[in-house]
C-alpha cells in the first residue's frame, strides 16, 4: 500500500504543475512593428508617393503643327481668322512654328486659299469673312441689302467676321432698325432682320399697349365644328379650301372595291405534241377504264 500511496501522491503534485489556460484560449499573438531602415543621416525614410499624372495614353499628344503640308495649312488659316485683323508672314511663321516664310509650296498653297487675302502694298495677310463689317453703321447697311433681297443675316455668321456684332445687334434692337429672331430654349439670338417700317406715330409699327395684348391672349380659338356650327347659325359658310369634311361614323368607312381577279397566264410548253393528244384532259392509259 506504500507504494500505491506514493503514485497517488506523485500524481497529484503532476496535476497541480500542469497549466490548463492554453486548453481554453489561445495567448494573443504578437504585433510585431515594421522596422524602417536607417538612412544615412539617423533618420527613417519614407517611401516616396509617385506623382499623379493626368496624361491620357489612349489619345495621341498634340505634336503641334506637324510636318504634313496640309495639316499647316489649316493652321494657318485659322490662326489668321481667330486674329481678325492682317499680319505679316513672319509673324504668322513665328507663331504658327511653320515654315511658310520659307517653304515655297506652304506659301504658294497658301497664298491660293480662298479665304486669304494679300495685299501687295502692304504684304500683309487677312482673313476673307462673308461679310465684311467692321462697325455699327456697316453692320445695319448689310442687314438692309440682305433683307431687299427677301432674306435675313444669321447672327453666328456676323459674330465670325465681327466680334462685336451681337452688341451692335442688340443696340440697333433697341432703337428700332432691325428684327431679331431668338431660340425658345436659351433666348439666343438667331437671325436679323432689317425694319422698314420705322415705329412712329403716324407711320405706325410701334407696340401694342399691354392692355390689348392680354385681351388678344385672352381669346379662345373655337375648333373647327364649332366654328362650322357658329356660322351656319349665322347664316355663313365656310370656303371650300378651308371647310373641313364631317363624316358621320357610317359614312367615314369607305367600302373598299374588290378588284377583278388577275388571269394568270399559262405558257404551254408542249407544242410538239399538239393535234396528236389533248392536252386540256387528264391521261387515261390505253385500256384503262375512266372513272
């Protein structure tokens, strides 16, 4: 019994240096914190951000005027119609970067655009507009000339040969020269009208008063049979061009008329068999009797 004793006891001293926490939860792991590598002068560095760039890689860049002739061209002639106003052909080189002061096919295709205007005395280069208007009093001769001709002037195409023609526009408005025509979504202004008749008294053409214009708002356009009936209690008719039809309902379905069936013709292509077998009946075989 001493020696069962003695193993009762060494089990009970193995069971009281056992450590039951890690059968039930497990200890928290380590956060271990990034060293940074020391620099040069002691101090950690610091990973650089890389700039952000705003280049788009799918569209190709603007190389400027290029090498191609043509492409030159263009430049040329919308640089000397964005200025207005003639420039000498060193300067259009100059800023344009072309070669037209040297180039001799540049300059003689140039030279040859519709839309260029040189001038010998001067040798300077300008823009031909449409019109050529450079002040209020030009501004309202042309709008006169164009509607003699039963047609107006489009304010965006007076606005590209002068850039102040809208405010001239509006002023000749305002004092009663001109009729301008606007968009119903913005208000901008569209065409240009020139006014002949002047808004005086004895002449006429000045503004309806404010009165009359809400009473004329006011009215109510009857529809067409009711206008129709009005009249035939008045004894009136309508013209023929302008009197609309009334159809009853019976009357408003028109009876479609059937067409005459279309014979269709038939080629007979057996020709060398005719006089010896009719060909309009059904063949019987010989001794064979019809049903």
């Amino acid at each position: 019994m001493s020696g069962l004793a003695r193993d009762a006891a060494a089990f009970k001293s193995a069971l009281h240096r056992q450590d039951y926490t890690s059968w039930h939860s497990q200890p928290p792991a380590l956060q271990t914190q990034p060293t940074a590598a020391p620099s040069g002068d002691g101090e950690p560095s610091k990973k650089k951000k890389r700039p952000k760039s705003n280049v788009v890689y799918s569209q190709p860049a603007d190389t400027g005027t290029g090498t191609n002739i043509n492409t030159q061209l263009v430049y040329l002639v919308n640089h000397l119609k964005s200025t207005g106003n003639p420039m000498r052909l060193q300067d259009l080189a100059i800023i344009t970067n072309t070669p037209v002061d040297t180039d001799k096919v540049l300059l003689e295709k140039f030279r040859g655009h519709d839309r260029v205007v040189h001038d010998p005395k001067t040798d300077l280069y300008s823009y031909r507009h449409d019109y050529n208007v450079r002040n209020k009093a030009a501004l309202l001769t042309e709008i006169q000339r164009q509607t003699r001709k039963g047609g107006g002037l489009s304010v965006r195409t007076l606005k590209e040969s002068w850039k102040e023609a809208p405010q001239a526009i509006e002023e000749l408005e305002k004092e009663g020269e001109v009729f301008v025509t606007r968009t119903l979504k913005d208000g901008q202004m569209r065409m240009v009208f020139w006014n002949e008749l002047k808004p005086t008294e004895d002449q006429g053409g000045m503004r309806v008063e404010e009165e009359f214009l809400d009473l004329w708002h006011t009215l109510n356009v009857p529809n067409d049979v009711d206008l129709l009936r009005a009249l035939e209690s008045e004894g009136l008719q309508a013209t023929a061009a302008a009197a609309p039809v009334i159809k009853s309902g019976a009357a408003a379905k028109k009876k479609g008329k059937k067409s005459a069936a279309r014979q269709r013709q038939i080629r007979l292509t057996n020709t060398h068999l005719k006089g010896t077998i009719d060909l309009s009946r059904d063949y019987v075989a010989p001794g064979a009797s019809q049903k």
